[in-house]
C-alpha cells in the first residue's frame, strides 16, 4: 500500500486547511517522501476510527498508523535518518517554537479568519463548523470576524519574534528552513487557503519569509486552491 | 589578568541585576569558565569606552575583548568548543526564543518591575534611570507602577510558550539547560534583584523551572542579593 496521508479538507476536495495536516505535507516533502494525500472531513469521525483518534493528519506508513502532528515529524525523523532532518539538533530546540505556534499565533489567527471557513465546507460539515466555533467563541461566526479589522496591528505585533529572526535568516531553520518553519508556516498556509483578508503588509519580513516557504519544494504550497 | 566580565550593580556592589548580564554569568558557568564579575552603573559610560560600547555585559578575555551578550555566548562556544555547548545544534534553533525573550518577556516584564529599581541605585543614576524611563514610557514610574495589579494576568498569559515546554521538560534545552534557559532566565533573575511584586504563582511549572535554574552551579543565581 502507498504511504497515505488525511487530511481535512473543504467541500472542494482540494481545498486542504489545517495547519496541522501541512506540517505533514511540507515535512514529508522535506524528507523526499511520496504520500497519497487523502482528503477527509470533520464529520467523518467513522473514517479514522481505525487509527484510534478522531483528527488529523493521520498517517499510514506500510505497518505503521501514527497521528499527531509532532509524533509524526519525530517518528519521520526516527524512520528515515538518512533523509533531510527536520529536528536538526535537540528535538527540544524547536519546542519553544512549536508551542508559540499553538499556543500564541493560532489562537490569535483563527479570530482573523474562522468566519470565512463555513463557506469552503459542504452543508453537513458547515452547521457542525458553525455550531461547534460559535460554542468556542461564545459568540456568532459574524461576531468574531466584526472585530478583525480591530484586532490586526495587535496580530501583526505578536509576530514579533518570527520577524525578528526571519529578518535575519532566511528561514527559523537558519540557511535550510527545518519543522519549526513547517509549523509556523502551517498557520499561514491554512490563512490564505480558507480566507482572503489580509494578514502581512508586502514590506514585512514575514511576507517574504512566507513566500520562500510558498517556493518550497516546486510550489508545493502556493499551487492549491487559496487566495492569494 | 583573569577573564572579566562587566555587569550592572547597583548602590550595593553585589546587586547585579541586568537580564543580560545574568545570561552570560550563566553561560560562563555552564562552560565551567571562571571570571572576575565587575559591577558597572548606568552612568559610568567611560569605564566601558575601551570596549567600544555603553553598555554591559561586557567581557574581557585575555586579548578579547565583547560586548553583547549573543555575541559573547556565541564566542564562547567558538573559543571553548570542549567545553558545554551553549547552542547545540544549529544556533538558528535557538533565535527564535532569544528574539521572544527580547520582543515579548522583557518589554511585558518592564512595566511590573521598573519602579522599585531607584531605591536599588546611588543617587546619581537613580536621577539618570528615572528620566531615561520616565522618558521611554512617557508617564512617571509611579503611574506605570499603579498599572501592574492589572497587568499580570496578561503577563503570566503571555508565558504560554515557555509553561508548555517546561511542563514537559526540564529545561528548554531538554534534560539539561543551554543557553535558551539561560536567556530566558535573565528575565526573571532580573526581576526577584530587584523588585518584590510578585510575578508568579508557586503552582505554575515556570515556577518550578525558576527554581531549578536557580539550583544550578550550587545555587549561583539563587545565593546572591535578591526579593526571594
């Protein structure tokens, strides 16, 4: 069987939004890996049910079943250590980065543009979207994207550390980009594939830091479905 | 003549409290390297004039001499390659942190601890730091000072990242710290020189992180001048 990955995706099955499954796309185009890249949608809990979790990326590798997108990237790094590292020295190194990724930009980034992702999904998947986010929020979809335009400088500030480094290395990797681009990269990528406003002004670091990214292995990125 | 290393003190010679300064205490211990720590105040700009810098840390190392604290940790695992690496791995990996603690710790840590530093300085630079800060901030101390109550909750939100990675390691480094704990760690070594407000919970696992940095090289950060 071919290396297969899910991932989430919108009613266009080539519509794929997570920032987590991209991780994986981009980890494994790192690695020179091949995967059958295998659309899935939020309501279909019962498809990885043999995986034994109810998200993704899931991913398939000959005997193996692995989620999570961290224990994916370590098990690749593990699996196949003759190819590119994506944890180039201490694992630990890129965790700092990791749980800046999860724990301050997704947070702030979903606010800018969860309101957009209801329309990208088929009408099952989108009143289970629309219910579960607006609990989260306590408030309407509608709500949420009313305070976008409000919200951006303080986005853009946050960004501060990404910019400080990707000012002065091409990527958080150094000369290479490594997984800590891939993650924080994923957050930008899920962006411009669900919604079309605005994150980054052209003369900001992390613009054209994200367009070395979308350049990446053939355009592996920047030639889906997005808005941008 | 021994390895020097310049640090800010205050009124009292052994309250040394520059989160920079702190780091490369650390990072000279961590390289099992000895050093004779010079105190320096803020208005003593012409003692540093042969380093070619008004600012500290500035280290003096037989024919060397360096200023910036990157610079010098840098130096230090070039110059001392057998002993402890402060970088392992590529030293990009560890940019991303040094740049959260420089854009997003220290600017959020200012505000709660600036206004007991003057008690802690001689006449003459307390003048100094307070119209510098008063300056900078563009209010008395006094009026910064009466914000913090209000604004720990963010600060203590904002240690996200690091919570994450400490509560699932020792140290940013992994099992032992290098100089992403060290960095960090200024910050807060900073703050319990020279100021009493109280900036953590005891249950929170940045806390206990604290506490191990301070247990490390005998006790070298915990035994000196401090609030607690």
């Amino acid at each position: 069987m071919p290396r297969q990955l899910y991932e989430l995706a919108g009613e266009d099955p080539a519509r794929r939004f997570s920032p987590y499954c991209w991780r994986i796309r981009m980890a494994l185009a790192h690695k020179g890996l091949e995967a059958e890249v295998i659309p899935w949608r939020f309501t279909e809990t019962d498809r990885l049910a043999f995986a034994g979790t109810d998200k993704v990326p899931v991913l398939v590798d000959g005997e193996r079943t692995l989620h999570d997108s961290t224990v994916i990237a370590e098990y690749l790094d593990q699996e196949y250590p003759k190819a590119p590292t994506l944890f180039r020295g201490d694992p630990a190194a890129r965790a700092f980065t990791l749980a800046w990724t999860n724990a301050v930009l997704h947070p702030a980034l979903v606010r800018l543009i969860v309101a957009d992702i209801p329309a990208l999904l088929d009408p099952h998947a989108r009143s289970y979207f629309i219910k579960n986010r607006e609990a989260r929020f306590g408030m309407t979809l509608a709500q949420v994207a009313a305070g976008r335009d409000e919200q951006l400088p303080q986005f853009r500030a946050l960004l501060a550390p990404l910019r400080h480094v990707v000012a002065a290395s091409n990527y958080l990797g150094g000369t290479t980009p490594d997984y800590a681009d891939y993650a924080v990269f994923g957050a930008f990528q899920w962006a411009r594939c669900v919604s079309p406003f605005k994150l980054l002004e052209e003369s900001d670091p992390v613009f054209a830091w994200r367009g070395r990214m979308l350049d990446l292995f053939g355009g592996l990125a920047r030639n889906v479905p997005a808005f941008d």
